[in-house]
C-alpha cells in the first residue's frame, strides 16, 4: 500500500442508522451488527417496515412532485444506500436535464455511489462524503459547486435525517437548517420528514435506546418543533401531514397505517 491510500474502516460490527433503514427497506446492505438493531427495533415498533417505506415513497411523491413544477437541482443530504428507484431516477424521469447531488456521511454509501451516478445523458449526478452537522462544508464540497448553480432554485431534501442531530440543549439541528436554506436562492424547496414520538412515547423512547445502545444518538421531534424548520417558507399544501399522508397517490393510501405506525411527520415549503 502506498502512503497515498487508506483503509476506510466500515465498522461493519458496529450498526448504522443507514444500514438499518436499508434492511427495513428490503435492502442487501447490511450486516449482522445492522441486523440485530433492526430486530430489535422491531420487536419494540413492529411497524418499523411500514414507517420507513411510507417514509421513501412520500421521497418520491415530493420529488415528482418538484420536478413536474419546474426544479431542475436536488441537494439530497443523508441520502442512505441506494434502493432503487433513487432520487434522481424520479427526477431525471421527468425531466431528463435534472442535476442531483447526494451526500451521506456512511462510508459504505460511499462504496455504493456508483449506483447514484447513474445519470441520463443531459442531466448530472455527484456524490459527496460529508455530514449534515458541517452544512457550510457540503455547500462549498467541489463536486457539488460543479453540479449545481446556487444562484439558481434548488430542491432540497432532508428524508428521515435530521432526528440523527439531538439538540443538545443548543438547538442545533435547526441550526443547521436554518444555514442550509439562508444558502438557497428565491424558489428553492425544501422537503423533509422526520420521526415524531407525538403519538406513542413510551415505544418511540425504545427506539432512541436501541439506537443509543448501538451507537446512534436520535431526538424525535413534536409538531411544533418540525413546523419550526420551514420558518420563513411557503408551505406547500396540504402542509404538514404524516408522511403518507402528503399528497397520496390514491386516496386510500391515506388511511391504510394509524398515526403511531407513521410516527413520522412530512413536508414541503418554497423560499418566497
């Protein structure tokens, strides 16, 4: 090995919050440490499956949605591994031009990009390495300032993320929204979801112990405080709702989970 390369340590024994989610999505990539805190969420919240797949599908609803409005750039922060279809494939299916950038701070997201730059021939796609908690280093990453304009509308989404950023009594997660959308132009979006314990405390504070336990830190989030990250924004209707909730494809798929089973709250606001 020369001195230019390293070795990434994976820390396949250890779980992360990004190989859970893709086991609960029915994905390949994850590993018996990963496994085993899935497992346990499960026995704690059988309605994990259901919450994270409701959870992707509102991803793609709102990004089809976006896209048909005209959005032409997506910032896709803590983008998880690749489970098709991904972001782009929704955005560059409606509009073939469209420019993504994803970013996740897992380093087995990192072995799996290849899949995220899969891009159409007039569109782009860039992965960058970086984590939510450094929001002036992703906005100022080379692959991103070469995919994307920022003096142009961007669409921003954080799905299912920012319950991994505790407060810490310094209210830092909204701080770190708050300097990501002061970094966007007039028209840009912002879509996100978020796990809430407003319905069911007592399960939702097993989960932030099976993740506290495996290493993952986790504060879910009430309404008020989710409706607080679109401050100074346009919701779109039908506002925030449970993620399956927003905008369903059939009207039945509205109904077909109890709130506790979504235990997840969704949105999407445009800068005025």
């Amino acid at each position: 090995m020369s001195e230019h390369e390293s070795v990434v340590d994976l820390q396949l024994d250890r779980a992360h919050s990004s190989r859970i989610y893709d086991y609960f999505l029915g994905g390949k990539t994850n590993f018996l440490a990963d496994r085993m805190a899935a497992g346990a969420v499960l026995g704690a919240f059988p309605a994990a499956l259901v919450a994270a797949r409701i959870n992707r599908e509102f991803m793609h609803r709102a990004t089809r949605v976006l896209a048909a409005s005209g959005m032409r750039q997506f910032l896709d922060i803590g983008t998880g591994i690749p489970t098709p279809p991904n972001l782009h494939d929704i955005a560059q299916g409606i509009a073939g031009d469209a420019r993504v950038v994803y970013t996740d701070n897992d380093p087995i997201v990192l072995a799996h990009a290849a899949a995220l730059l899969l891009s159409t021939p007039e569109g782009r796609t860039a992965y960058v390495q970086a984590d939510v908690t450094d929001p002036a280093g992703i906005l100022k990453a080379p692959q991103l300032l070469d995919t994307l304009d920022l003096n142009r509308p961007v669409a921003l989404s954080l799905n299912a993320l920012m319950h991994f950023v505790p407060d810490d009594g310094q209210d830092r997660a909204h701080t770190i929204v708050e300097t990501l959308k002061a970094a966007l132009p007039s028209g840009s979006t912002l879509a996100m979801s978020h796990a809430t314990s407003d319905f069911s405390p007592e399960v939702m504070n097993k989960i932030i112990k099976i993740y506290g336990d495996a290493g993952t830190r986790l504060q879910f989030r009430s309404h008020p405080e989710f409706l607080r990250f679109f401050d100074g924004w346009e919701l779109l209707e039908p506002g925030v709702t449970l993620s399956h909730q927003w905008r369903p494809d059939r009207p039945e798929d509205a109904t077909h989970v109890t709130d506790a089973e979504a235990a997840c709250y969704a949105g999407v606001a445009r800068k005025p």
